[in-house]
C-alpha cells in the first residue's frame, strides 16, 4: 500500500503545474508606508506589517479586528474565462476576538458573478489554531470572467454574555497566491472546486467541492496505514481528525470514476 502510495503523488506532482502568481505583493514584503496601505494592494484595513511573525520572507500582514467588518483585497487582477486557476493564502488565527474567511469573485464585463460563490463567499469563519492554515482551492474561470477580485474579510471574535462585540484581536496573513494552471491531468478532480480547510486542523476538517459523486474519503498516514474511511455524499462534508495526533497525513478522495489525494497537516 505504501508504494502505491507514493506513486499516486508523483503523478499528481507531474502533471499537475502552475503559472506566475498573478498577485503583486503578495507576501506583504513591500509596504513603503506603514501607516497607509500595503504596496499594490487596493485595500488592507485595519492593517499594518508585521516583521516578527510570518509565513515566508520577512513580513506578513497583521489584520485588528474592530466592531466593524475589514477588508483585505487586492482590486481586480485581469484572468481568462476558461482557464484553471489556484487560489490560495496563509492565516495565523489564534486569537478569540478575531475570525476571517475568504470573500473574492469573479467578474466580466457586466459586473460581480456568482460561480463558486458556495467556496469563494463562504460562510465558514477561520477558527482559532496556533499554527500557520492554508486556505487553497482550484477553480475553472467562468467562460465570461476577465478579472478575479481577490479579497479576504476580517471581524470581531464573539460577543460577550451583554451581546457587546469583542474586537482588538489579531490575524496575520501572508503569502496570498492566484496561478494559472499550465498543466493538467485527464481527472475529473482537474475541475472540481475543492476546499479543503482549515489546514492545519485542529478537529474538524471542512471539505467542499463541486462534484455530486463523490463517495468516500480516506485518510492515511504517510507509512500508507488507513486511519479513517468514510463512505456517502461529500459535496459538503466536516472531517472529524479528533482522533488523529499531531503529523502529516494523506486526504484520498474518491468519486465514480476516479480519486485524487491531499496532504493535511493536524
């Protein structure tokens, strides 16, 4: 089982391949004006850099949340209808007085439209993890989309036993990513929208995708012994990884015709 295994993520590595991030900045390595907004981006409220805690490079961006919603966008970054793009970004939420969740879509010339609005205007909030997560998910432009508004909101935490907003918490993000596939496999998975979130997990992992004939998952650790298997309708689906220690692990999704796999991080 091992062998075959690793064999299936080499084919995935292989003919699997992406483009130019297609985000200007997106590391937040670049903010001339610490009191103004980050570099290149159209909007960081409530924002401003933070050189001790980060992802990668130097710098990331700390988000406070306030009683008020706050966005992080980058404007509209210009995409062809069609084509295969990955989405992606990295949230530090360890901090009750904060949440997060992704609010981006695309556009054409007509204005907003709603395709993958279920993935991409999510109503699951980031939750609380003393590990970097990783928002990421592989999308099919609609066939009239010409520009991506990549945008992440940030709230308040919670609201006391009086109802009063807790806000002043703390989310860092960093190294935010939109690539064009430049390569693909013939896989039904190749179009699927899938999400798979929080990565690193704490519990629960929440699983979303496209695809209605999704029939099971499996997840294995990485000497290919099967821990967890599940079979039904996964369309939308909450992962419970209580169990599981802390290590890498292997997500094997499977639908009618075929199978694909992911690594999580507990």
């Amino acid at each position: 089982m091992k062998k075959m295994y690793i064999t299936v993520v080499a084919l995935i590595v292989t003919t699997i391949g992406f483009g130019q991030n297609l985000v200007t900045n997106g590391g937040f390595e670049t903010w001339t004006d610490p009191s103004a907004k980050a570099d290149n981006w159209f909007k960081t409220e409530n924002s401003t850099p933070e050189t001790t805690i980060f992802h990668s490079g130097a710098q990331s961006l700390k988000a406070t949340s306030t009683t008020k919603t706050k966005d992080l966008g980058t404007g509209y970054i210009d995409i062809t209808g069609g084509k295969i793009y990955k989405i992606s970004y990295w949230f530090l939420d360890n901090d009750p007085k904060a949440k997060a969740r992704i609010w981006s879509s695309w556009r054409d010339a007509s204005g907003w439209l709603t395709d993958n609005a279920d993935i991409l205007h999510t109503n699951d909030f980031s939750t609380d993890n003393t590990e970097w997560q990783h928002f990421e998910v592989t999308l099919t432009a609609p066939a009239t989309a010409t520009q991506f508004s990549f945008e992440v909101r940030h709230y308040y935490g919670f609201k006391d036993g009086e109802g009063n907003k807790q806000a002043g918490g703390v989310i860092y993000f960093d190294d935010f990513s939109l690539t064009e596939e430049t390569s693909l496999s013939n896989n039904l998975f190749d179009n699927a929208g899938i999400s798979i979130y929080p990565n690193p997990a704490v519990n629960v992992i929440t699983f979303k995708s496209s695809i209605n004939s999704i029939g099971s998952f499996e997840i294995f650790n990485t000497s290919g012994q099967l821990l967890i298997n599940s079979k039904g309708n996964l369309s939308s689906k909450r992962i419970d990884v209580s169990s599981l220690s802390k290590g890498s692990y292997i997500l094997k999704v499977t639908s009618d015709e075929n199978s694909h796999t992911y690594k999580i991080i507990k």
